[in-house]
C-alpha cells in the first residue's frame, strides 16, 4: 500500500528561502564588486574597463553597485518580492552595462575573448529571470513533492 503525502503549500506572498538565498548572493556579488570599484580603482585601468569607465567613473560605479547590493539585501531579510523586482531589474541594468562595455571592447578590438562579456550576461539573464512572478524556482513543486514540508 502506497501512501501518497500531501505537497504543503506555500502562500503567494511568501517569498522561498530558495529566493531569498538568490538575493542574498546577488547581493554579496554586488557589494563585493562595489568595494573592489572603490578601494581598487587602479585596478580597471586595462583596455576592457575602458568603456565602462567612459559610461561613469569606476567610483561611481562602485557607489551604484553598493547601493544595488544593499538594496537586494533589504529585499532579502525583508522577503519583499516587490523590492526585489526592482532590485533585481536594476542589476540587470548595471550587469547589462557592464556586459555591453566587455563586448564592445571585443569588437573593437581592445580584448582578446568574449568570456567577459558572456559572464555579464549570463548574470543579466539569470536576474531577468528570477524577476518573474512569483518570486520561487521553478522547482518549487518538485523540490517541495521529493523532500516534503521541510523543503520550506
């Protein structure tokens, strides 16, 4: 006799703790790259920062993405799927951006491999894609269906 145990469900207003993880590292990512932009700025001087650094100084850019870092932090301890919307589609903006700036400097020749600008948009897609309703993997069901109720 099998005995099938009920899938708990999980309330549309409570963010996982698989989501709340993705911030949180989303967040350290941010951050780490902020202090690195403002305690190493000597550090970008090579021909694939050039671009970057022609779009905003890197302190600044070290500035947005501390505060980006905070912000999906708040978001995170908070489980505010609406700050993380927006926390997330402003990493995919300043990801983007560095993205953009690894490819052109490909293209016009100032680096020599794409992997930078692959690694940036790797990052951009993988926010764009967390930003989807609800704020949950899409494992979810079957995470929660294999484990049972203390994959909450």
């Amino acid at each position: 006799m099998n005995m099938v145990l009920p899938v708990p469900t999980v309330e549309p207003d409570v963010m996982t703790k698989r989501a709340r993880g993705y911030l949180t590292v989303t967040a350290l990512r941010h951050v780490a790259v902020g202090i690195v932009c403002l305690a190493l700025p000597n550090d970008f001087k090579g021909d694939s920062y050039q671009i970057i650094i022609e779009v905003l100084p890197i302190g600044l850019w070290g500035l947005l993405f501390l505060a980006g870092g905070a912000h999906l932090g708040y978001a995170a301890v908070k489980g505010d799927e609406r700050q993380a919307r927006i926390g997330l589609s402003l990493s995919a903006v300043s990801t983007s951006l560095w993205a953009a700036g690894f490819f052109m400097a490909y293209f016009v020749g100032g680096i020599v491999t794409l992997i930078g600008g692959i690694l940036w948009t790797a990052l951009t897609l993988k926010d764009l894609v967390v930003c989807a309703q609800p704020m949950r993997s899409p494992f979810e069901r079957i995470t929660r269906e294999y484990v049972g109720p203390q994959a909450r």
